[in-house]
C-alpha cells in the first residue's frame, strides 16, 4: 500500500522544516514532507533535503523535540539509501525498496503501512509462488508420457500408424515422439515444484521446444525420405476420421496443447507480484 504526505495532520506541520539527525545526533537535513500509513496514519517516512539532495529516511520510530527529528538509521545508510523521485505519493514498490535497504535482513521494528510489512517478506526476485508454474507443469507431465508412449500402446487398442504390433522401435518413433515426449515430461517435472522462476522458465521453455516439435516434426520428417510401414504418416487401412484422430493424438492437438500450456506457463513465471 502506498503512503502519502498528509498535510491536515498536526505532526506534518509540526515536524515539517526540522533538522533530522541521525540515531547518533548527526545532522542529515531538513525535512520536506511527512508520509503517513494509511491504515494507522503514523509517521512513515519522511523526505530529506541536504543542498540539492533528497532522500528518504524512516520515521517508524522517530522522537521529536526542540525543532529536530531524530531517526534510527544511520548516517551512512541514509546517504546510501537508493534515489527514489518525490511525488505526493510513496508508491509500494518504492517503499519496498526502501523497506529492503534500512532493513536488509528484516529486523524487527515498527512499522506502518502494510505495504512495508509486505516489503519485509518478500524474498528474491527470482523466487516465484509454486502455484505459477504447477498446474501447468502437471499438465504437462502426462502429455509427455502419452506423447513418448502412444506409437508403441496405440496398436493394442486400434491407434497407430503403419506397423499394428505394439513396441516396435524405429527412427521416427524415435525423434517424432520419443524425444519430443521426454522433453515435455522432464519440462513438466521441472516445471510443477518449482519456486525458483529459472529452473521453472527452463522446464516451460523445454516442454515448449517439445511442443513445437510435435507441431512441425512430422513436416520435417519428409526431408530426411523416410517411408515404409513404419514412418509417421504410413500405409493404414483406417477411415479417413480415424486417420485424422491419429494425426491429433500423436502430433498436432497433442502438440498445439503443450505449447499453449507452456506458453501460459512462462507468462506466469515472468510477471512478479507483490506476493512473490
């Protein structure tokens, strides 16, 4: 939640144009502004300004008294406190920055503003919520199964292409469903436990290539002449509807699935949100 200088309260006029000095009494400015929480309406922060420098310097727990405002940061952690441009309001991101910086390691403190509390918790910008990835990931891993299995199951149950005996390899199987399969499965493995959006982003970006694969695999297939019984698109003596469910279910539904799922799935991972 952002926080906002509150010009009605009583404390903005009285601290407003003092002397701030750090928690050992050295003198880092004169205050400008005073923000208040919304929630609880205390001090927050306050913007400083020593010659033609501003800065922001915590007030959850500031004392004043005989025109000066005393802090408890530091000199040092004031001037090295990142430069965030003054506005009539204190934006969260903003303030979680400053959250990060006065209070690296989370030390306890009091605080206003539920966004710094938020502030407190959030961890690395590469740890993501497991719930981005894991459906998605879920999703995944049975696709890949059935993608890498289906030519040697299919022939028990009338699905397949060519040969009708079952667990026949051949090179087709193995570069158009095989290995398109493991990609999508071991991509969905990585992919459902995640919470680190690296590990994530390569499990989605490997069942993505496997998808694609699914897609134009069996096109390609063409180029290096491979024929017979056994190849993708072999000699069958199905209908024409069965054929056409045997084409979606062994390369392209399954492989316009994937992608989509994949897809969605990457675009979770890359949005961070205040929950992160």
């Amino acid at each position: 939640m952002s926080t906002a200088p509150q010009p009605e309260d009583p404390r903005v006029r009285e601290w407003t144009g003092s002397t701030v000095v750090d928690r050992d009494g050295t003198p880092l400015g004169e205050l400008e502004h005073v923000y208040l929480g919304r929630s609880d309406n205390q001090p927050t922060w306050g913007l400083v300004r020593a010659g033609q420098r501003q800065q922001f310097v915590p007030l959850h727990q500031a004392g004043a008294g005989g025109g000066t405002v005393q802090v408890s940061a530091s000199q040092q952690q004031v001037s090295s406190a990142p430069e965030i441009p003054a506005g009539s309001e204190l934006q969260p991101e903003a303030e979680w920055r400053l959250t990060q910086h006065y209070w690296p390691q989370g030390e306890d403190r009091t605080t206003s503003g539920a966004y710094a509390q938020q502030g407190q918790e959030r961890g690395s910008p590469l740890s993501v919520r497991r719930s981005r990835g894991m459906i998605s990931g879920m999703l995944l891993i049975p696709l890949g199964i059935w993608g890498a299995l289906v030519p040697f199951i299919g022939p028990y149950f009338g699905y397949g292409f060519g040969s009708d005996q079952p667990w026949l390899f051949t090179m087709d199987r193995l570069w158009l469903s095989i290995l398109p399969g493991l990609a999508v499965l071991l991509g969905g493995l990585m992919l459902a436990p995640s919470a680190n959006r690296i590990t994530g982003g390569l499990g989605a970006w490997l069942a993505l290539a496997g998808g694609m694969w699914f897609l134009v695999g069996p096109s390609i297939a063409l180029l290096w002449g491979s024929g017979g019984p056994d190849a993708p698109f072999g000699v069958t003596t199905d209908s024409t509807v069965i054929q056409v469910l045997e084409q979606l279910g062994y390369f392209f539904a399954l492989g316009a699935l994937t992608t989509t799922l994949a897809a969605f799935a990457l675009g979770r991972l890359a949005v961070r949100s205040v929950r992160d």
